[in-house]
C-alpha cells in the first residue's frame, strides 16, 4: 500500500504534523485492509481459521475441540460440507478426497451391500481415519457396510512383457535385457503398451 502522505501535494509532505498524520491514518488503514481480508477467509470452509472456524463447526453440528490442530478441523468440516443432501458417489469421493491428496475411486459392490473406498496413490494410512469413519457413517444408509481400501502403482518401463519372478529374461528391441531383481513381487504382470499402469501394491 502506497503511503498516504506520498498521495498528497508536496507541500504536505514537508510538514513534520502533516506528515505524522498521514503516517498513523496509514498504519490504521493497512489494519483495515489486514482485518477485511481476514473476515473474507472466514466465508470459506477452506480458509477459515479462528472464530471463523469455529463458526463452521458449529453450523454443521461438529464438537469444536480446541485440542486438534485447524487444518485437521478444517478437514473435518470440509466432509461435512460436501456431505451434505441425499449421499451419492461423487459426494463421498469427495468427502474421501478432503483427508488425502491422494485420487479416490469409490468401488460399489451391490450384491454384497457394501462399498469401498480406494485411495489409488497411496499405500496409506490417512491422516486421521477415524474423523473420516465419523462422516461415512453418518451419511452413509445404514445398511451398507464399507472399507477403506489403498493402492499404489508405477507406470510400465516397456511395451510388453510377462514377468515369471524377479530377475527373469525378456527381449527388449531385439536386444538381450535383463530385468533388475526387486523385492516387490507386484512388479509380476503383463504391460500391453509403454504407459500402462502396475499395481505396486494394496492394502
């Protein structure tokens, strides 16, 4: 923010009052400007904090408990914003997505009633499950049971091949190649094309 006396005829500026004026009315107007815009923040779930957080808890029914860090209350409230209404897929993949960065797909299983939740870039845990069991369970129709699922994969270093065990042999470009050893067994599958995806592994 320019300062208020450099906004004034020169004159001004060469008068020591003139001058300590504008300096306190600038100090009080950088408040205002730090002040609005912390109020704008609290409008949103996303960057609340404070009071405002407190706020939204409320509003969504949520014990406010001081002990938990914001970022993790924020969480919580996020779930419970995308919650809300007739539960769907997408809300509870979103509801998912607010604990992780990881993607979320949600895997129904119709004849066992019950569905799973699968976060597809990581091995896991998530921060926090049991916040995330809290409003799955809540939302979710009472029937049906439900997991937390985790996968981890890797994209193919080559168009094709089918991989017995480590250190086997395959011909890349017609040329002899040795696939290195490695521990993971999950390596072990078929690439139809550079690009495709291995499981790593899940959980």
């Amino acid at each position: 923010m320019t300062p208020l006396i450099e906004q004034l005829p020169a004159h001004y500026q060469r008068s020591p009052q003139d001058a300590e004026l504008q300096r306190v009315l600038g100090l009080l107007a950088s408040q205002l400007q730090e002040d609005k815009e912390l109020t704008l923040e609290q409008l949103y779930p996303s960057t609340a904090s404070g009071w405002g957080l407190e706020l939204w808890e409320r509003a969504y029914g949520l014990t406010v408990d001081y002990s938990l860090d914001e970022e993790r209350r924020r969480s919580r409230v996020l779930a419970k914003v995308k919650g809300v209404s007739v539960t769907t897929v997408a809300q509870l993949r979103g509801i998912a997505e607010a604990f992780s960065q990881s993607a979320v797909e949600i895997v129904e299983l119709f004849d066992q009633y019950r569905f799973e939740i699968w976060y597809t870039e990581t091995i896991g845990p998530i921060a926090h499950p049991e916040d995330l069991a809290a409003i799955v369970n809540e939302l979710k129709p009472a029937h049906l049971e439900w997991a937390v699922k985790y996968r981890q994969t890797c994209p193919a270093p080559v168009y094709g091949a089918c991989v017995g065990r480590s250190a086997e042999w395959f011909v890349l470009r017609q040329e002899p190649y040795q696939m290195p050893k490695w521990p993971v067994e999950a390596f072990v599958g078929a690439a139809p094309r550079l690009g495709e995806t291995f499981i790593l592994q899940q959980s």
